[in-house]
C-alpha cells in the first residue's frame, strides 16, 4: 500500500513524497480513511508508529478541501506536554509546506503574547497544552466557534498529569458539531469513560500496541545499585553512537546523573518539568542537532520526542509499568532503523522484569560489560537509587563479591518459571 491511495489533496501527496513517507504505517493505514470520510476516531497506538501523520493529513486535507473566506482557528489539537505540543506543531507544518495553512502552538513557560497574536489572527491549526489554553480563553483571545475538528493526542498522558478536567472544559467551549480523534497507548477506565462522552460513534483503531518495533535489540546489565553510574559511563565510553536518550525515574535523579556524566567528560544535556522553558528547548535543540550526543530524561518531559537518529535507549532506572517500557524503547528503532533497549538491573528489579518479559512474550538477554569491575568500591558520588537505602547484598555499599544473581542460570530460571505462571 502507499499514500497515493489515499484520496487526499495533491499539495499534501506532494509534502508526503518529499518528507520520504512510503508504506502507510498500521495505524495510519487504519485511520487516514476514516478520518477522511469525516467520522470520530478512537486510535491506540504507541509513540513511533506515525499517528501524527494519521490525524494530521486528514485534518489538513479537511481544511484545503472546504476553503473558506476569512482566517479562522479551524482545528485544535490538544497535547500534554511542551515537547509534544513543539514535536506535533513541526509535523504538521512539514505536511502543510505547499499550503497557506497556519500551524501554531501554544504552551506555558514562554510569553503569551506571541501566542495570543497566533489565536487572534486566526491561524487555522492550533497545537495546545489544555492549561495554557485555557488561560487564553479566559483572556478573551480565542474564538472557537468555527472549529471543526478536535484531535486529543496522547490522551493516557493527559489522565496520568491530570489535565483531564481541563479538556472537558476545553470540549464546552467547542461546537458540538465537530469531528473529534482521540488518540491513546492505553485505556483506563476513567479514560474509556471520557472517550464515551467526548466522541460520537467512534471507529476505534488499534495498532501495534503488543509489543515494540522489532528493530529493537533489548538487553538487561545487571549491576550493583550503586555501580550504576560507573557502568552508565563505562558503557556510553564503549558505544558507537551520537545520539543516547536516558531514562531516570525522578527529576532529581536526572540531574544528577547529567552531572555524573559530564564530571566523566560525557556531554549530555538534561530534560525535566522542573527546567525553564528555554532550557528545555535548548536541551532539545542541541540534542536534535548533535551537538550534545547524550540526553537525560523523565517519562513525562520525554513525551513527544521523536528523533529519528536516536539509537540507543538507556533505562537507568527500570520503568514502573511494561507500557512505560515500550514507550521509552519506542524513541530508538523508529521507522526501518534499528536501535537498542539497555536496562541497568539489580536485584530489587526482579517483579517488574518479569513484568516487562511476560508483555513482551520473550526472554530479554542478560549481558556483562567486558573489562568493567564489577567488585570496587563505589564513586563518592554515585547517584543513589531512589527509595532505596542503598545497603545489603548487591547494594554496591561495600566491593560486591561478582554479579549480583541477575545473571546467574539460578534467577533465569526463576524468571522462565515465574513467566509461565
């Protein structure tokens, strides 16, 4: 199958031939042509399966095919993060190079002034974080009467920050005539509810939602808690590759482990709620570009990076949940590249590993870093593990006498016992 089945308007066949789009992915096979025909969607994808694009195309071939005479604010997109609301805004604005559609975000953290011009003149696509929104439109400065299409994007996100109190108020404010997308890794049963009030019918679409790409190579580094900074460094020392994104489990961890990074002379930038608005595009920017090979992130903060050179994606800190497993991976392997998935282990990591592997339906491999001393003391410095007093067998609090039992023929058969059961 390729885009040219798809009866969309030619300016934008044009923008997909030069973004390099080919084959339609699964969920933009599924949902382009309901989209099309002017229907509600309800999408489960995961991040890096195209879904931008899904919702995008239709939304702009809706607006060139039924032109109209004055600049008005035409389709809304709601995202939970910055970075998403940026990373969304620059897709649709590939796709709509060969037309006169305008594409605008708006977010907090930065002046609301250019924003407020964008939502005035009536630019006809507005990307959005619900908050900032809504404080325009307490403002008097949006006029969404002509709306005519509303996408929710990453919609498990806004329930886990909270924001869905303020879309429903954002849906008040909408025409109740409107095609409305709502798009989602996962449904809650809160989630399933909103969805039954915010959409009429909708075709529900879901794609690849079982497991990541296959052009993902996974691989599990046990190691001591407090030796985890040391084999982060040893292995980015060891790795071909400009482009790393890290995850960590707390901001405060982020930090420091940039910090750990640089003292290594390891370039790295950070991304977190807690930085300004220009850092984090900063951050973002430099990370894009290469100029900092190595990126140190937390789940929310990382939504919405969609870099296609990333090929390594470090778990510091093993996620919480199997999904949020699959969405971090998911930022490396994008399209046909391939990428890989380490995750830094110890012993406390057991359960959710199990976790993860019985999601997955495989076995994820264990390896050893050839030449790193699994037994020394640990750095001054070492970043702690969070929620952790970082003491008793395979803490690393003292030289840790081999592996800890991650690795060994033992905990894998426990782990293939446990999985069966």
């Amino acid at each position: 199958m390729s885009f040219t089945q798809f009866p969309l308007h030619e300016r934008l066949q044009r923008a997909v031939e030069a973004a390099g789009f080919q084959e339609p992915t699964p969920i933009q096979a599924a949902a382009i042509p309901v989209a099309l025909e002017g229907r509600d969607v309800l999408g489960t994808a995961h991040t890096g399966t195209g879904k931008t694009a899904a919702f995008a195309l239709p939304v702009l071939h809706r607006i060139l095919a039924n032109p109209v005479d004055t600049k008005r604010t035409r389709a809304l997109v709601l995202a939970p993060t910055r970075e998403l609301a940026e990373q969304v805004t620059l897709a649709i604005r590939q796709l709509a190079v060969n037309t006169p559609i305008r594409v605008a975000a708006v977010y907090g953290g930065v002046g609301m002034a250019p924003q407020e011009r964008a939502l005035r003149n009536g630019t006809e696509i507005i990307v959005a974080c619900p908050g900032r929104l809504l404080d325009h439109a307490g403002r008097g400065a949006v006029d969404f009467r002509y709306v005519e299409c509303l996408v929710v994007d990453e919609a498990d996100r806004m329930l886990d920050m909270g924001f869905l109190p303020d879309v429903r108020r954002i849906l008040a404010l909408l025409p109740k005539e409107r095609q409305t997308m709502l798009f989602s890794a996962t449904f809650a049963p809160e989630l399933t509810r909103f969805a039954d009030y915010a959409l009429r019918a909708p075709e529900r679409i879901a794609a690849n939602l079982d497991a990541p790409p296959q052009t993902i190579t996974h691989a599990l580094y046990p190691v001591p808690a407090l030796l985890k900074s040391a084999l982060l460094i040893a292995l980015l020392k060891k790795l071909d590759t400009d482009s790393v994104l890290i995850f960590t489990r707390t901001k405060h961890r982020a930090d420091r482990v940039a910090t750990a990074l640089k003292r290594a002379g390891l370039p790295a930038a950070v991304l977190h709620a807690n930085r300004t608005q220009s850092q984090r595009q900063c951050a973002m920017s430099d990370f894009r570009n290469g100029a900092v090979p190595v990126l140190v992130a937390t789940d929310i903060a990382a939504r919405g990076i969609d870099i296609a050179t990333i090929s390594h994606v470090i778990n510091f800190d093993i996620p919480d949940t199997a999904d949020t497993y699959i969405h971090r991976i998911g930022r490396t392997g994008r399209a046909t590249r391939t990428g890989d998935a380490f995750t830094l282990v110890t012993n406390d990591d057991f359960e959710m590993i199990r976790t993860i592997e019985r999601a997955l339906g495989e076995r994820l491999p264990t390896q050893t870093l050839p030449g790193f001393d699994y037994q020394q003391a640990p750095a001054a410095d070492a970043v702690p593990v969070a929620g952790s007093s970082n003491t008793g067998p395979g803490s690393g609090a003292r030289p840790h006498p081999g592996l800890s039992y991650l690795s060994s023929p033992a905990y894998r058969e426990r782990l293939a016992t446990a999985g069966r059961g």
